[in-house]
C-alpha cells in the first residue's frame, strides 16, 4: 500500500525532533505515518494503545510494516519481554506492568489516543511520564490523537509540561492561559475550566507549534464527506426493570418507590445545575463533577429510548432508507437490549472488556458482510481507532458529557473509505432536558476546534 502525499510528510516530520504531537484529524492514518515512519535500524518499538485497539495495530503492522518487524500483544504479565521488534500493550497493562516495561530501552515509544493520559492523577499517565516513568526509557516519543483536548487547553498540559513546550507548573499553566470558575458543590471545592483565555491566543499556539503537527481532513483529501447533524426526539418505552442488575434489587425488594424518589432528586439536581449555570460550558463541567450523583437517572433515561430506537430503526432498514446503521451508547444494557431487539439484522456489538479478537472479527463482520446490518457499540470503548465505513448512518442513543468523545465516535464513520455524506443523529426524549444537554455538547465541540483546527 501507498501512503498518500500528506502521509509522507507526517512520517518524515515525525523523525524530526525526539517529542512529537502528530494530531491529525481523525480517520488520516496516523498509525500508518507512525508504522512507516519507524527506522529501519529500530530494535525494540513500543505501542501503548486503547485496549480494544491492540489488534487493530497488529493489522496496521502487517500493512505497514517492514516484512521484517515482528510484533506481539501483552494481555498479561510474563517473566521477561518477547523477542519481538514491536511490543503492543494496553493503557491499563501499562499502569500495572511499568517495570517489566521499562526493562528495556525503546527506540520508538508511540502513545496512541494520547489523550487519555491527560489526567495528572491517573496511573497511566504517572507510568508514561512519572520520574521512573517509560519515556524515560525511550529515544523519540510520539504521541497520537485526533482530539488533543478533549475539553481544554489543560487537557494538553501534560504532554506539553513533559515534551519541554512549557516549563510552567499546572497549576500555574491554569492561571496563565485558561478562563473558569470555582466549583463549589464538591468536596472540596476545585477551580473548573470552562475556556482559554483569548488574549492568550497567540502564546498558546506559538507553544504548541514546534510539536504539533495536525491536518483536517478537508485540508489533504480532494473530496471529503460531509457531516450533518440532527436531533431524533423519542417518546420514553418501556423498561423491563428485571433486565438490569441497577433495577432488579427494586423490583425484588418491593422497593419500586424508593426508585422513583431517587429519579426525581437526581431530575431536580440536574435542572439546578441547568438553572444555575448561565454559560453553557459552565454546564457541562457541572455535569461532569455530579455524573455519579445522576447515574440513575442517566442509566435509566437510555433504557427508555431502546424500544423506541427499535421500531425506527426497525422502521428504517425495513424500507430500505439505508443499508447499514452505526449506533452508540453508553451502558452495557443499552447496548445488549439494542442487540437483543435488533437481532433480525444480525447485529455486532463492542463494549468494554469485549475480548479484542472478537472486536476483530465484529468489525470485519460489519465492514464486510452484507447480513451484519447494525453496529452497535459504547462511545468510549469502540469509539477509538476503528473504521466502521461501511455504514454512513450513526445513532447516538445516549451521549456522555466529553464532546470530543462523541465526535471520536462520529469519526469511526467519517473516516478514509467513506464516501457518502455522514448523518449523525442523536436521541433525545421528548419532555426532557436531554435536548438541551446535546445542543450544549456540540457548542463546546466547536470552541476546541478554535484552538486545533
């Protein structure tokens, strides 16, 4: 296979510097640029990726790679590391398994998704970048994501703080380039960005800069598919309470009252929150601080739109108004009661701990066979690094509160290959705040793109 000329570049700019942001717009091929870009004399090349892409590297490998590299996946721990140029492990793995990992020396260490070690207090990120941690054991360091900042600059911090961009401290970094206020209905309180500072503009891209490189895809591509977006709103269905381990003990107990107070407080949590917070990023990070204070209300708001998903999406492939169906969402029993209501249409799913030869063989089924008619997977988990072309419809059945995680998951569709113009629809229950939720997700989605695109 051939790279395509923007491709080129991305690998030869890679091997340019030791640090390297490489943040093309998703569905580009950054894994092929970084596969190539691998030099020819590289012994020991490591991948930490998102755990349900493991495979898919093994394929980009074989693709890509030299017939000479030989690579394996880690799932679990073992004496000594395999003799093997390329070494492919998960995020998680890499938390548990920093020694074993930093026995070795790598010529090459590829953060995939790298994104997900914006956090300063997870143990991935201590295992990557902490004072023993495994870029310390490493020549060049290239990070790779389509979505840099999930939220805001200070989601960058740490790959900027670590690859020498900015000497500044974060809580420093905060003060200096970012807008927000003080959460107080925590504890303890905590400063929540909600922007970055427009005066700040400049400094923040001439820092960012020297490391990144990022390309869209309507910037390399001659014809690029469109995306449009539209909202779907549902009458609530029914839930069968018995069906899911959150609900049964309600249902066992006779505690079917208790069920209904707890809906109703977090309903009114979440309408203060709304209420309280005049900017509508505001909202969102208030959203994200009290998620575990309306999991109920959230879990049980997307049990009621799987039945009437069903009969559209039902209503849909039976008249033939598409071939083929993407839909994501967020809890496992959203997902298995899709799957189970659709299973006329042979459908695969992917959620977490789905074992990844399985994801595998799923998204082959559904890129590949004309009977596996209807994908559906949770946001996080199948909304990274794999291509789902096949179909140009997504329904976004529930969405989480990270916007770049939803147009990650958009992006599986919207990827090279595709050649129809991408609908992305996203379901909201009618006489809820469900809709006004999603109109502020996609605002927020388009501040990022401010600093990056």
């Amino acid at each position: 296979m051939k790279l395509f000329p923007y491709q080129e570049i991305g690998r030869d700019w890679l091997l340019k510097e030791r640090f390297r942001l490489l943040a093309d717009g998703m569905g580009l091929g950054k894994s092929a640029q970084a596969i190539t870009a691998i030099p020819a004399n590289a012994k020991n090349v490591l991948i930490i990726c998102p755990a349900v892409v493991r495979s898919n590297w093994l394929n980009e490998i074989r693709m890509w790679g030299d017939d000479k590299l030989t690579a394996q996946v880690l799932y679990k721990k073992q004496r000594g590391l395999p003799e093997v140029n390329v070494v492919i492990v998960s995020y998680d793995f890499a938390a548990m398994h920093t020694e074993l990992l930093t026995t070795r020396y790598w010529d090459v260490l590829v953060l995939d998704e790298a994104h997900m070690l914006k956090s300063l207090d997870a143990k991935r990120a201590r295992a990557v970048f902490g004072k023993n941690g495994i870029c310390r054991h490493a020549n060049f360091i290239w990070a790779l994501t389509g979505t840099p900042a999930p939220n805001y600059i200070n989601d960058l911090w740490i790959l900027l703080y670590s690859f020498g961009a900015t000497t500044l401290l974060y809580d420093q970094f905060v003060d200096y380039y970012c807008t927000g206020y003080l959460f107080t209905k925590c504890f303890p309180s905590r400063f929540v960005v909600t922007g970055h500072k427009p005066e700040r503009m400049k400094e923040i891209k001439a820092m960012i800069d020297p490391i990144m490189l990022r390309r869209q895809m309507e910037q390399v591509l001659d014809e690029v598919p469109t995306i449009s977006f539209h909202d779907v709103v549902v009458d609530a269905g029914e839930i069968d309470l018995n069906a899911d381990d959150k609900f049964m003990e309600y249902v066992r107990e006779g505690r079917l009252g208790d069920l209904d107070v707890k809906l109703e407080l977090e309903r009114k949590l979440l309408q203060q929150i709304l209420d309280g917070n005049g900017a509508s990023t505001n909202i969102i990070e208030a959203l994200k601080m009290v998620a575990k204070g309306i999991a109920t209300l959230h879990r049980y708001s997307g049990l009621q739109k799987v039945q009437p998903v069903v009969e559209l999406v039902n209503q849909e492939l039976e008249s033939g108004a598409y071939e083929k169906i993407v839909i994501f969402a967020v809890h496992r029993n959203v997902v298995e009661g899709l799957r189970q209501q659709l299973s006329q249409w042979n459908p695969v799913t992917v959620y977490g701990g789905t074992d990844p030869k399985k994801v595998e063989k799923r998204i082959a089924s559904f890129q590949n066979d004309k009977r596996t008619r209807v994908f559906i997977g949770n946001i996080q988990s199948a909304g990274t690094g794999i291509t789902l072309t096949a179909s140009s419809e997504i329904l976004m059945v529930e969405t989480n509160y990270v916007p770049a995680d939803i147009m990650q998951a958009i992006h599986r569709v919207r990827r090279i290959g595709q050649t129809k113009h991408v609908r992305a629809r996203i379901v909201s229950l009618s006489n809820s705040i469900d809709q006004k939720i999603n109109e502020i997700v996609r605002k927020k989605a388009a501040e990022l793109s401010e600093i990056f695109d």
